[in-house]
C-alpha cells in the first residue's frame, strides 16, 4: 500500500434551483435571510400600531386618525375635562385596574407558587387530576368563565355580588394557571440537587425550604408577579362580566366603550399610561432577574432563557 | 422509586397543593356545574333570572335540546358557528404561518441581537389586547395610515372600508390580537430541541433541510400543537373583537350570540346551553391537548 | 262535582298565569256553564277585555288599556320629617343624571349622596331582586314596571311628598296608562324614536319622503355608515314600521319573523352597524343615518360636537303620535329603602323645574316632560338649533293612541328576543 493520496475525480452534483432555494431558506447554519425579513417585518409590524397608539396621545386636537401637531400633555392632564387627570371616570378606572392587578398579584403568586410545589411533588392519580383541574383555565375561552362566574355568583354564592371582590376572585381563578406552570418550570430546572445537598448538610425541611429552594425559585416568582401583572391589566372579558357598573370599570371595559363609540386621545393617553406601567414593571423584573440568576449555571442542557421562564407555557 | 427520600415531611405537598386546588374546585369547577344547572333549569317567572336545577333528576332538557337543534346545518346557529369556525381556522393558520418562522428564527439563529428580539417580541404581550385594538382600529380608520399609505402608493388608490363589517379586518385583527399568545410557548417548545440532536443528522448526512423536516419539525409538534390550543379555544370565544372592529352582523361570532343571551332577557337558559355546547366542542381538543401536555410533563419528570 | 271545579281552577289559574285573556276565559266558563256567577273574581283582576297578564296576575299595560298597579303595602305616611345622615343612594345609567344636580341634593338635606349604576335595565331588575345593592331610588322603564310591582322592588308613593307631579308635569303623564295615578312612579325623560341624519352626507329629504323608514332599505349609497338600536324591541320595531305595521307590542309569531326578514333584508343593502352610540358617532361624522333616540341628537349638540361643526348639520325625524314609537323613563322609590321621605323629596326634587331643565341643557340632552319646556322656547333662547326642533316633544305627542314599547309576556319576550339573536348572527 503507497502512501499516495487516492484521488479520485470527485463530483460535485450540481444543485438544483429549488434545492439551493430550500437550502438558502432553511440552513440552519447560514444566514437566513427569509427568516430575518419575516422576523423584523413581524416584530415592527407588532410594535409600530402600538407606537402610533401612543403617538396620537399625544395629539393637539381630537382626532385619533389625522395628526394636527403635538399637543404635549394635553390629554394627560392639560385639557381641564376630558384629560386623564381631569376626568373621574378615566381616573377612577385607572385605580381599579391597578387595584385588581395589585390583589391579583397578592393572591394568586403565593397560592400559585403553593400548587405549583404541590403538583410537580405530588405524585398519584389524584395529583393528575389535580393537574389536569389546573391546566383548564389555560385554554378555557374566556366567555365561558365569565359567563360560569357570574351564574355562580348569581346562584351559588350570592353573598359575593357583582364587585371588585368578584372581579378580583375571577382574576385570581384564570391567573393560577400560569404561575403554576411558570414555577413548575423553574423547579424542573433546579432540580432536586439543592435541597438533597442541604438536606445531606443537615438542614431541618423548613430550613431547605425557606433558606434554599424559596431563594431559587426567585426569578420564577419575580416572573410570576410581572405575567400577573400583564394579565389582569389586560383582562376585559371576566372583569366585564363581574362588574358591578360604572365603579369597577376597569381600563379595558373604558377602552372598550370608547372604541366602539368614539374615543378622544385621552383613552390613547390612559392606555398609554398603562403601557409605561408595564415597561417599568418590565425593565424592573429584568434587571431584578439577571441579578437574581446571576452566575447561575442551567441544570439542563439547552438555553434557558428568560422567555422560557416567562413563556409560561413551559408545561 | 421514593420521591423524597425523607427530605420533607410526608403530605407536605398535598398539603400545599391543597389551597390552590380548593380555589379551583370552588372557583372553576362549581361555577361550570352552575352554566350546567342554568341550561337545564328553569326561569323566575317574575324576574325572569335563572333559577338553575342542581339535582340531575330535575333537569328540563328543553333548551338544551332546542339549542342543540340550532346546531344543525339551517339551524339558528349554524351561520354563526360555520363562520366562527371558519374565522378561527384561517387566523391560527395565518399565526402559524408567521409565528414560526419567527420563533423559529429566534430559538436557532439570533445570536447576538437574541435579547434585543426577545424584548420585542414579548413587548405586545405586555400591551393590552384592548390597547392593540384600538391602535389598529385607529390605523385602519377611514382616514388612518394604512389607507393614506395605500392611497400615496398606489397599491390600492381607492382603499376599502376597512372597519365596516368587512371580514378580512376582522381575521387580521385576530391574527393580530392572538399571535404573541402562540408565539411565546412555540418559542419555548422550540428552544428545549436538543441542537445535538440537529448536530447528529447532519453528521448522519442530512440537508439542512431534510434535517429540520425530519428533525425539528417533528420534535415541535408538541409545541405547535399546544400553542396552537392556546390561542384557538379562546378565540372560539371571542366576541370583542368583532365588535370593536366591525359592530355589523355579517361578522358575529358565536361569543356575540352567548353575550345576547345572557345580557339581559327571559332565555338565559339559552345563553347557557350555547356555553355549555361550546364548552363541550372545545373540549375534545382541550383533552387532548392536555394528555399530550401530560405525557410530556412526565417525560420531563423522569428525566 | 269535583272535575268541575277543577276545571273552574284550572281555568282561573290560566288566566292568572296569562296563558289565556278573560275574553276566552269567559267563553270557556259559559260552556261549562259558569258564567255570571264569577264575575266578581274575574273582575277583581282589573283589566279590559282581552287583555294579556304580566307577572303576578297584573295585567300588562297599552297606551289604550292603563294598569293601576296594586298596592302591595301602604303608603308612608304625610308629614314626616326626611331623614338626614348617612348615605342616599340613586340606581341609575351611567351619564344619565348630573353629578352637580345630585351633590346639590345631598347639600340641601345633609345627606352623603352616591350614583351606583348600571348598564342595562335587565342587570338593575336583577340586581334589585337578588339584593345585590341596596339603594334608595332607581331609574325605571314603564314596561318593568309589572315586574318590579309584582315582586315588590319599588315601593307606592304618598302624593303629598312630591307636588311638584301636579304643578310641573305634563297633564298627560300625570297619570299615565302604565301607572294610573301614578302610584309608584314620577317620569324622568321622554322621547321618541326617529331617525338621525346628518344633512350633509345624506342628500335625501328623509322627512319629506313618503315613507321615511324606508330611508333605511334604500340607503346603498351609505353602506357601512348606516347604523340600528342595538336593542330587540326597537330593531324589529324599524321593520314593521317600515311596512305600516304598528303593534309593536304583537306577540304573533308571523309578524315578528316578517320583521325580522325585512331586517335581514338591510345587511346586504346597507350592511348597518347595530349599537347605540350614534349620540358620538353622527356628531363626529363615522355614523351618516342611524335609527337614533330624540335624546341622543340633542346630546350630540351639546356634549360631542367637535369644533367647528356646524350644528345645523344634524337632523332628526319622528313619526307623528301613533305612527313611531315614545318611550318615558321614571323614577321609583326602592323598596329596600331606609330613607323613604327622602326618597319622595328626590322624586319632587328631580321634576324640579330648574333642577330638570339643568339636568337636560346641561347634562344628558334627554327632555323632562316639563311644562316650562317648549320646543319654541328652546329655539328661540339659541339653546337647540332650529333643525332639531322636532327632536323635542310636546304633551299632544303622548295619548292613549301613541304607540309605545310595553310589557310582553314572557313567551313573546323570548320570541322577540329569539328573532333579534338571528339578526345579529348576521345569517
């Protein structure tokens, strides 16, 4: 045997058009282009209703179609009647929203962080059931509990009237899902290693809990309270159903009406409000988490990213 | 196996799960007997409010049967729900025709800008659905931008009505409203695909396409199914959006007929079958979306 | 001997129930040869010949055969101080009452006054019989009057309290046919049902036409801008309107699916809107045409006019009395109430003539049916533009032959609703 390279004349097949076609579109190690457009044309024709949205709260005059120059705050607090600041109604439904969030938040994060505990440890077919009871909510239409709520509440228990107390209950019964499933993600990414370390280290079961696992799941209760948050502040078909009148109109009932009436920039101006809210909240929750997990490593292969945490859907 | 091995006190979980799993019993599950109770009970001859019948024996299966009727092809809802179905097939197929390339881009590809994407995308989910509404609402407005932008282009210089009971408004609202809701879970499912695995069948020899169809495509499956559940039961439901973009007849959706029923009037033992028969249609994929997500969860478990 | 009566009860019971009227409840019993003899229990349900039960054996009352309600409890009695302290509060639409008119209340007797509302008069019914609010006084409509009567929400007025029903109001509503002698009731607003226009996008004359609703099924020039009530009653009531149908109270089954085929018949001409917001929506100019409330054209003027709109471009026509449809609104003392003198010193405060022409000019734009107030009068002060004159009514306009939405059967409420259900699926 010489130590000669073989060669041989090698063929290279030429590709056709549809292949280098499929191949440009789908190479998952070359540039892909066609994703990139798809992806940036998505992603700024998501935004950019949102932008103009807040651009015209802006608007000098009361047209939410035609820009007649900036107005400044006019819609905020500047105009004496109909502005955000000025008029009770828009105020009092910004208060309500705020409030059922902050009960929202209150309520349903500890009991959610409980279940979410409970189900991912439990083990048996009652603990199926329970998981199964759990995820309905997820994909239940919306109507449908609005509509069995207030029936329940009509019928079953009539001490709770239509109220903030209902809405809030209502809120809380959908937002138990996704702090379930947001947490049992986290924890099926910490794994048992920590508290079997702890527990080997000699710490009594409160110790673990409190002194170790609480602390890891941080960044999943961090996210939990933020998904909460966005949730309730956008809920509009239970707090509808369960409102007791023009009191517990929250923001989206008000954005509701005056949308299918004629709205004034000053709904834009209170839904803007509410979006520099939820940035905050956002920006907040995200410095907090990447302190939070800072020098953490994933117990598993793969990227855990932040969406996957808040992807709330990590079932 | 034991689970705990003797770390925690046994029950302790049960005992956590407990809390939760009341609220859901008496908050979700008995609320639903109620819808149940309402459908087959009667009506306060004075007030005309529902007065449901608990005991299964007292059932007056009137309504529902009358509802039911409606169902069929020629029936009271049989437009409706036609047009309902129809709506909702076309918006999850445009979502997913949108929503996973980018998803799909996201999870492989976007290295560097990957957090700056992220943010975007997740960024409508924050926003209100009421608030991108009325901010396209106010876009497609006679007078909006889009039709000022397709007048000045000449892509369509005398532009439709958009928000006069014009369907294809109503489908992109919806494409519109929904699709961060499939987005965020598909882009999960997607990152949790092992990339070795996409390593091993090119090594094995595949294209890059036949390796994500025989690779990627299947191991999403899941997520596409799930996602796609999330968004199409509830906008099965939806009756807010054809009302805020349309208000005309000619789009109602099946929630409009629920809400009718139920605002107010002497039949809302009607109002209440329509749930209940939605509720009963949806429930065959809420199965079986949920016995997939289990058998995943358990996957997961036991890894 | 015992079938007999059996069949006596049976009938009665029918009769009570409104399954049969006491014309052919007579006829039945002179077959069974029973005739006379039970006139006095027929008669003790006061009602007319033919006439249909409400709720709890009331009849149910038309322009032309007035109800007195039962009294179910007494009266309070005259002369008794109003309560003051605490809280008095008003059940109402929201935006219907002026908050500064209800302050100047609460100032006057030293009360605290709060507004708790609702969206609709079905929640209030129901929120009132399930306890769910506790208030003092409630705005009504006469046709949930058998309702509120029969299961005792409202509580019956002592006239001493309230004389300004005699010196302010309209002769014509001082007793009117859903509330002999006004028992139970003071009326808040009144107004018709027309339609609204706006002159300078319609080119038609609506008023001078021959048939005016039939604007509506020959409005292909303004699809998309065309809008109905979002209402059952008045939608299928367009319809038969339209046709020179006018029992709009008919519980017949073939005239309301006519109706609802004529209604049909406007989606692929007109392809109308169907809410009630034309009170912003035909001022800012997104609505052309709409089947509007009189009301809701004078609100327009004053609360949702942009700048810079002419007024005059705004137009209003009803039919005349007997041929479209009015409607009055009133106020009831809740019969859960722990403030009764109260109650009847707000139900003479609200027909107030200051406090009632505020409330209108000021506020919601839905006329009081004062004395003072006359379209003339109006014009002539600059407060409505003159094309809007016919937007307020005059005390001829309400009689025993003008047509108004009544009280239906529970049967023929689900029948309207029913049919009104398949307008709005848009089948």
């Amino acid at each position: 045997m010489s130590d000669a390279v073989i060669t041989r004349p090698v063929r290279v097949p030429s590709r056709s058009f549809g292949r280098r076609l499929r191949d440009w579109v789908a190479n998952p190690w070359g540039k892909p282009r066609f994703l990139v457009l798809v992806t940036w044309v998505y992603v700024i024709s998501s935004i950019a209703p949102v932008i103009i949205a807040i651009q015209f709260s802006f608007n000098d005059g009361r047209s939410l179609t035609a820009w007649q120059g900036f107005g400044g705050a006019r819609w905020y607090w500047g105009d004496p009647v109909n502005s955000v600041w000025h008029d009770p109604a828009l105020q009092h439904s910004l208060f309500q929203s705020l409030k059922l969030a902050g009960l929202d938040m209150a309520i349903a994060t500890p009991l959610g962080v409980m279940l979410a505990l409970g189900l991912a440890r439990w083990r048996g077919r009652l603990a199926s059931a329970s998981n199964f009871l759990m995820l309905f909510p997820l994909v239940t239409p919306e109507i449908v509990m609005g509509v069995s709520l207030s029936l329940a509440f009509l019928n079953v228990f009539t001490f709770i009237e239509p109220s903030t107390t209902a809405q809030m209950l209502g809120h809380v019964t959908f937002s138990l899902s996704y702090v379930v499933v947001i947490v049992r993600g986290r924890l099926f990414s910490i794994g048992r290693q920590y508290e079997e370390a702890a527990a080997d280290l000699g710490a009594t079961p409160w110790e673990t809990l409190r002194l170790v696992l609480l602390p890891l799941l941080m960044p999943a209760i961090f996210s939990s309270l933020m998904i909460v948050f966005a949730i309730s502040i956008d809920d509009f078909v239970i707090s509808q159903w369960l409102s007791c009148g023009a009191d517990c109109d929250t923001i989206p009932i008000r954005i509701y009406s005056a949308t299918r009436a004629a709205p004034l920039p000053s709904i834009n101006a209170l839904a803007s409000i509410m979006v520099y809210f939820t940035l905050g909240a956002i920006g907040i929750s995200y410095l907090v988490y990447r302190l939070m997990t800072r020098g953490e490593k994933p117990a598993r292969g793969g990227a855990r990213s932040m969406v996957s945490e808040m992807g709330a859907f990590d079932v | 196996m034991r689970e705990h091995s003797g770390i925690y006190p046994r029950g302790l979980w049960q005992a956590f799960a407990l809390p939760g799993v009341v609220w859901l019993l008496l908050l979700f599950l008995v609320p639903f007997y109620a819808v149940i109770g309402v459908a087959f009970g009667g009506v306060d001859p004075i007030f005309l409010i529902p007065v449901p019948a608990w005991n299964p024996l007292d059932w007056n299966a009137d309504s529902v049967v009358q509802t039911l009727r409606g169902f069929l092809p020629g029936g009271d809802y049989w437009a409706v729900f036609l047009r309902t179905t129809l709506y909702v097939a076309i918006a999850l197929a445009l979502c997913l025709l949108i929503g996973y390339p980018v998803a799909y881009y996201i999870s492989r590809h976007a290295k560097r800008t990957k957090s700056v994407l992220l943010a975007l995308l997740v960024l409508p989910f924050w926003v209100s659905y009421l608030m991108r509404m009325l901010a396209w609402v106010n876009l497609f407005a006679p007078s909006g931008y889009v039709n000022d932008f397709l007048a000045w282009s000449h892509i369509l210089p005398d532009p439709p009505d958009w928000l006069n009971g014009n369907p294809v408004s109503v489908i992109l609202a919806l494409v519109y409203g929904y699709i961060p809701y499939l987005i965020l879970p598909l882009l999960a499912a997607l990152d949790r695909i092992d990339k070795s695995l996409l390593e091993a069948a090119r090594d094995l020899g595949a294209s890059p396409f036949r390796a994500f169809l025989h690779v990627t495509l299947p191991l999403s499956m899941t997520g596409v199914l799930g996602a796609s559940v999330i968004i199409a039961l509830p906008m099965f439901g939806d009756y807010y959006t054809p009302n805020i973009i349309s208000g005309s007849p000619t789009t109602s959706m099946l929630g409009n007929q629920i809400d009718l029923f139920f605002h107010g009037g002497p039949q809302p033992a009607i109002g209440a079958s329509l749930t209940l028969i939605l509720s009963l249609f949806l429930a065959v994929l809420m199965t079986y979306y949920m016995h997939s997500v289990a058998r995943a969860t358990r996957e997961v478990r036991d890894e | 001997m015992r079938d007999h009566d059996a069949g006596v009860s049976a009938i009665l019971e029918d009769l009570k129930a409104g399954r049969i009227s006491r014309r052919q409840a007579f006829k039945t019993l002179a077959a069974l040869g029973i005739g006379t003899a039970l006139l006095p229990a027929l008669s003790r349900l006061a009602s007319a010949d033919d006439q249909l039960m409400g709720p709890g054996g009331i009849p149910l009352a038309r322009p032309n055969k007035p109800v007195t309600l039962p009294l179910w409890e007494d009266p309070i009695k005259s002369g008794l101080e109003p309560e003051t302290d605490g809280t008095f509060t008003i059940f109402n639409y929201a935006d219907y009452i002026d908050k500064a008119l209800v302050d100047e209340f609460g100032k006057l007797h030293k009360v605290k006054v709060q507004i708790t509302t609702f969206d609709s008069i079905d929640q209030a019914i129901t929120r009132l019989a399930t306890h769910a609010v506790r208030v003092d006084v409630t705005e009504i409509v006469p046709d949930r009057l058998a309702q509120a009567v029969a299961g005792k929400l409202i509580k019956p007025v002592n006239p001493d309290y309230v004389p300004n029903l005699k010196k302010n109001v309209w002769p014509s509503l001082q007793s009117p046919f859903y509330d002999q002698e006004s028992r139970y009731t003071v009326p808040y607003t009144v107004y018709t049902t027309g339609i609204g226009w706006r002159s300078d996008k319609v080119s038609e004359d609506i008023a001078k036409l021959a048939n005016p609703w039939s604007i509506f099924w020959n409005a292909q020039a303004y699809k998309g801008y065309v809008g109905v009530l979002d209402d059952s009653r008045e939608a299928l009531a367009l319809a038969m309107l339209y046709r020179g149908f006018y029992d709009i109270n008919t519980e017949d089954p073939a005239a309301i699916d006519k109706a609802l085929e004529d209604l049909k018949a406007l989606i692929p001409i007109c392809n109308p809107k169907v809410n009630i917001t034309q009170y912003q929506t035909l001022p800012e100019g997104t609505s052309w045409l709409h089947q509007s409330w009189s009301g809701d054209l004078l609100a327009g003027v004053f609360s949702y006019l942009p700048e810079g709109t002419d007024p005059s471009v705004l137009q209003y026509w009803a039919a005349p009395r007997g041929k479209g449809p009015i409607q009055n609104d009133c106020w009831a003392i809740s019969a859960t109430t722990k403030k009764p003198v109260l109650a009847h010193l707000w139900l003479n405060y609200i027909i107030d003539n200051t406090v009632a022409t505020d409330n209108f000019l000021n506020f919601n734009g839905y006329q009081p049916p004062m004395n003072s107030i006359t379209p003339d009068a109006l014009v002539a002060q600059g407060r409505i533009p003159a094309s809007l004159r016919n937007a307020v009514m005059t005390p001829d306009e309400v009689g025993p032959d003008s047509l108004q939405e009544c009280t239906l059967t529970a049967k023929g409420q689900a029948q309207w609703q029913s049919a009104y259900a398949k307008f709005v699926s848009g089948a």
